[in-house]
C-alpha cells in the first residue's frame, strides 16, 4: 500500500475517531492548525491550477474536509462544555480577534457567517449547476468536432480518444461538483447551530456546574464558543472561496494570476481613465487630496508604463516572427513534410466552403464520416482517412478528388441549387441549367429551391450539393480501393482475425504466403468489387490451397469460388432469372491455348486482330443487356475466367465476369447472348 493512500485513510479514519473519543486540549490546537492549512492548500491550488481538472478529486477533497472539521467542531464542543477550556487556538480566536469583547465578537462572527452562507455558497452554488447544465448539453457537440477533426487528419486516433476521455471527466466533475456544493452549504449550517448551540449549553454547564453567575457564564462561553466558530468557520469560508475560484476558472490554459492581472491592468486606455477619475474626485470633493492624487497618478503612470511594453512586445514579436519564417525557409529538412502524399484528397474552391463548415451548417464531414463506414461495410476494408481542404486556384464552386496525390476526378455543383435527374418517366419536364452528374455522367439540369418540391412530384429524382459530392466521393473510392489498401492495412486486418483464429493466422502467415501475396489476393477482390469482410473464409481457402500454388492470381479464383454465395448475392438478385452474356466454348479454348506462363505469372498471346474481335463481339452482345436495363454480366468457364476478365478489363470497366463455379446452384440464368470470336 502506497504511504499516500495510508495518510489518506488515517485523515479520514481520524474524523470518526474524534467522533466518539474526547482528545485533549493540545491535540485539538494540532488537528486545528492542520485544518487551517490544509484549507489555505485547497485554496492556492485551486487559484493556481492550470484547468478544473488539474482538481479533479475536489469533490471528494471537499467531503473528507467538510467530515474532519465537523468532528473538530464536535471536539472542541466537547472540551468546551466539560473542562472550559478547548486549548490555545480556541481560545486566541475569541480574545483576540473579536478583541476580547463579547459584542464585537458575535458581530465579526455574523458577519463571516453571512458572508460565507448568502455570497460564496449561494454564487458558488448557482455557477456549479449552471456549469454542469451546460457541460452536459454541449457533449455532443464536442464529440462531432473530435470526429470532424479526427475525419479530416487534423487529429491522429490517440489525440481524439485522449480529448474524449477529458470530456467525459468534465461532464462527471461538474456533474459531481454541483452536488458536492452542497456539502461546504450544510458545514455553514451546521456551523451555526453548533455555535447557538454551544452557548445554550456552555451557559447552562457554567450556572450549574461551575457555579458561575449568569452574566459571567455568558462571557465565559460565549467568547470560547465564538472563537470556536471562528477556527472552523475561516477553513470553511477559505474552501467556500476555493469551490467559487473553481467553478468560476474561465482560461484554460494560463495561470490564474497571470490572467487576472493582465485582464484587470492590461489596457492601457482603462488606466488613463481610472487615473483621470480619481485626480478628479481628490480635486472637486473634500476627500483627502493627497492620497487620491497619489493614486491617481499611480495609475496613469502604469499606464504609460503598459503602453511602452505592449509597443515593445509587438515589435519583438514581429521580428521574431520573421525569424522564425527565415529560419523555417532555411532549414533544409523542411522539406521532408511535403513529401507526405495524402491516399484520398477533396479539394473546393470557395464557394463550397459553407458546405464543409459545421458552423455555417454544413454536413459534408458528417457524410465523409459515413463514406468510410459505408466502405467499411460494404467491402470489407478501412478507408483511409479524407482529407477536405480549400484551394482558392480552383473556380468557386468547383472541387477535384486525388488519389495519392494525383486528380482522378472532378466535378462542379451549384451551391444554392438542386440537382434533377430524370430516371426515365417523368410526367412533364422543368426547365434548369443543364448539366451532367459527376459520379456516372447522367444528364440532368440545376433547379432552384423552388422548383425542388414540383419537381419531385412530376417524378424527378432531386439531390443536394453535399449528396452529390459524397456519391461521386464514394464511387471514386470503390473504383480505387484497391490501389489503397497497404501492406499495413493487410497487417492490420490479420492482427484482427489473430484474436479470434490464431492458428488459422500462425498456418498462413508467413509460413505458407508472406503478407505481400496476400495483399495482391485481397486486391484483386477488390477491384471487381468483391467484399473481403468474410477474410476468415478467405484465409481458411488461401491455407488450403497454398501449398499447392502460390500465383495470386490463381488463389484469387479459389478464393472467389469459396465466396459464391457473396458473389451470388451481389449480383443475382433471389427468385428472379437473371439475364447473362455466354462465352463460346471455342473462344474459351482459344483463350487457353493463347495463356503463356513465366516466373512473373500468366499472359495472354492473342493476335490483335483476334482481340478486337472479341472486343467488338462483347461490346454488341452487352449492349442488349444494357437495352433490357441489366448489368452486363458475363459467364464463362472457372479456368477461362480471370484470363477473360484481363483481356477486357482496359475496354469495360463495369463489365461484371463471373465463372459458373461462383454461382449458387439455385440461381436461375438466362443466356442473352454468346461472345464469339
């Protein structure tokens, strides 16, 4: 056990000894000198501490103190009734500060009691409620800036969990505090009643016990009882004043004297003023002239003292200013910084600002959020993180998607108008701006709020700005995907999987395929849009069949056929017959026949006349399936399908190739048609 959780223990287990067993006299004037330190602690750490949760154990700091000197108190009573004499302490605060008189004692006891009880504790009280109400009500907001902050990379994960963490222990210490208040209200009550209570029975003990008269008992214990009140009510009143400094902090981030002085005599202009004023009042009034002109030159002088050192300071700042900027232009390895290339950029100009700024409500964060959750769910992967940034060289309303740096994609929108687009059935067309939608260049035309709810009634499709930006975001992710995912997301993906299937991860990994292998599987899935969630599955088909090949390639298609109820599920809508393009068995042996294999993997030899033939035969065959509404898919062989998928990959991006080995015996298919060659 740590010696400051015994001294802890002791100071509270002291309390309930004081309780029950009577201490002497000289004892009690050490516990009273302690308490009194211990409180004027309380109060500079409280002045001095940087933010409320530097005391962030205060509400328990304000209990222990509140039950130790309730037991002085009932300590002090005691020695005071039975013996008359409660020690030296006692005994100095009643004769000497209340002067040794009887009436100048109780009224200085009033006093400190009314201002404890009707100023500290009643502002001290409000503010502590007050603080936590708001507290509370604005920990949502700060949660959506740490996600804000942390979405766009202004943050790393640490740096978010860290501020989370100090949100949630300020919400609970002024949850805590505004009960805790309450305490330093009740130990003022309680106060009191001791001390009416003390001099009731002291003067009945004196009359009958000491046989004092009545008047002589009176001034007995009363002024044993006042400066008893005394010596427990200033530790109080100094706790009061340190609950109030806490409560009220208002900086952050500077130390409290620092901050009041500079905020009280900072200004030059006030001192002028307040210097002037005073002059004036010694001047014209019959206040003593000396004094007041004293002083008021004081300030003025002040002042002017101020002035010359904010002058000073802001030229000093200026020059270092522009040291540091020449230092920073100097120093080489300045450079290393823009070497980093961002995975995903968006980038707008000006005009689309409001859209990315939370305070002008704007969304589009929140939707970026989404995207990557989205992404997540949908295939399996973690996006990296977006980065939102402003670029005054585009057009106002224009924005650019880079990936690794490099434009892949733009788009322009209109910043206070809808986007229409017409699915093929609307009642009656609406005039607009014509334009085309970024993410898969479909006509479509520029409304007006306006026209919004007309042309959603005539069958429009409408969408906002920011729906627009996060759709065609989200499309160049998913064309992207691939290219994105690293080695380390690929560890870190088989670190997950390790916590559940350990020995499926120490088979695999790197004994029978090293973690670039297993990347390249991962991509390939990837790039036909493929979901890697299931990568238990997909690890478990990779420690089958690695002992036997190690082409990525291959284990791909033995991957894809594990997957089939996935891949059935994507694109073979249940109980319906699906409309398919055939290859001819032929042009499949001629495909195989044409695959060469070298130490670099398999290719295709196939003469370019040949190719294009091909080319042309998918390009018509897919065009009837895309007449009918369809995704052009197309069905061959398992061994002819990852050579076919290559060969057409440069000429159709969204041409889907499935092997009939990926297809649920249960799907129905219906062959449209057949690429011959």
């Amino acid at each position: 056990m740590k010696k400051a959780d015994i001294g802890v223990a002791l100071y509270v287990l002291s309390a309930f000894v004081m309780f029950i067993v009577p201490i002497p006299s000289g004892l009690l004037d050490i516990l009273l000198a302690c308490n009194i330190s211990v409180a004027f602690t309380i109060m500079f750490g409280s002045m001095f501490s940087k933010e409320v949760l530097d005391m962030s154990y205060y509400p328990t700091i304000l209990l222990f103190t509140t039950i130790f000197r309730i037991a002085l108190n009932i300590s002090s009573t005691r020695l005071i009734l039975t013996t008359g004499d409660p020690g030296n302490v006692v005994r100095v605060f009643g004769e000497y500060v209340g002067g040794g008189d009887l009436v100048i004692g109780i009224i200085i006891f009033i006093i400190l009691i009314i201002v404890q009880f009707m100023v500290i504790n009643k502002g001290s009280e409000r503010v502590a409620e007050v603080t936590a109400r708001f507290t509370l009500d604005a920990m949502p907001g700060k949660q959506m800036a740490i996600d804000a902050d942390l979405n766009t990379g202004a943050i790393t994960d640490a740096e978010a969990k860290k501020r989370r963490d100090k949100i949630q222990e300020e919400s609970s210490f002024f949850g805590s505090m505004d009960g805790a208040v309450k305490y330093v209200k009740g130990d003022a009550t309680a106060g009191l009643l001791i001390t009416a209570v003390n001099i009731i029975g002291g003067i009945a003990m004196g009359m009958t016990r000491g046989g004092l008269e009545f008047s002589d008992a009176l001034n007995k214990y009363t002024i044993l009882t006042i400066g008893d009140g005394l010596v427990s009510q200033i530790p109080s009143l100094l706790i009061s004043l340190s609950t109030g400094i806490l409560v009220t902090k208002g900086s952050k981030d500077a130390d409290f004297g620092t901050v009041l002085v500079s905020q009280l005599f900072g200004v030059p202009k006030v001192l002028y003023f307040v210097g002037a004023t005073i002059i004036g009042l010694g001047v014209v009034t019959p206040l003593n002239t000396v004094i007041f002109l004293a002083l008021g030159l004081i300030f003025i002088i002040t002042g002017r003292m101020i002035s010359g050192t904010i002058e000073t300071a802001k030229t000093e700042n200026e020059a270092d200013a522009d040291e540091v900027a020449a230092e920073e232009i100097r120093q080489p390895e300045n450079v290393t910084s823009l070497l980093q290339v961002d995975p995903i950029e968006l980038e707008f100009g000006y005009g689309i600002i409001p859209l990315a700024d939370v305070n002008q409500g704007g969304d589009l964060l929140d939707r970026v959020v989404m995207i990557r959750r989205q992404v997540a769910l949908e295939l399996g992967t973690v996006v990296p993180i977006i980065r939102l940034r402003d670029n005054i060289q585009l057009n106002p309303n224009q924005y650019i998607i880079k990936i690794k740096g490099i434009q892949v994609s733009e788009g322009e929108i209109l910043f206070d108008h809808y986007m229409a687009m017409n699915p093929g059935f609307v009642e009656e067309e609406i005039t607009g701006i014509p334009t085309f939608e970024p993410s898969f260049h479909l006509p479509a035309i520029w409304i007006t709020e306006g026209q919004r709810e007309r042309a959603e009634s005539v069958g429009y499709t409408v969408v906002d700005p920011p729906s627009i930006i996060a759709t065609h975001l989200t499309e160049i992710i998913r064309q992207y995907i691939a290219e994105l995912l690293t080695r380390q997301d690929v560890q870190n993906l088989v670190n997950n999987l390790k916590e559940s299937n350990p020995s499926l991860v120490e088979e695999l990994v790197p004994k029978a395929l090293s973690l670039g292998e297993i990347q390249k599987v991962l991509q390939n899935l990837l790039k036909e849009g493929i979901s890697i969630r299931d990568l238990l599955t997909i690890f478990e088909t990779l420690a089958d069949y690695a002992s036997s090949t190690r082409d990525t390639d291959i284990l791909t298609e033995y991957v894809r056929q594990s997957l089939k109820r996935a891949i059935s599920g994507k694109f073979f809508p249940a109980n319906e017959t699906t409309s398919v393009v055939t290859l001819d068995p032929k042009l499949e042996q001629e495909i195989m026949a044409s695959v060469k294999q070298t130490e670099q993997g398999a290719y295709l030899t196939l003469d370019p006349e040949k190719t294009k033939t091909i080319i042309a035969s998918v390009e018509s065959e897919t065009k009837k399936l895309e007449n009918l509404g369809k995704n052009p898919i197309v069905i061959t062989s398992p061994i002819v399908r990852m050579y076919f998928k290559r060969l057409t990959s440069d000429y159709f991006k969204d041409l889907i190739v499935v092997s009939y080995n990926e297809v649920e015996s249960n799907i129905e298919l219906q062959s449209v048609g057949m690429v011959t060659a």
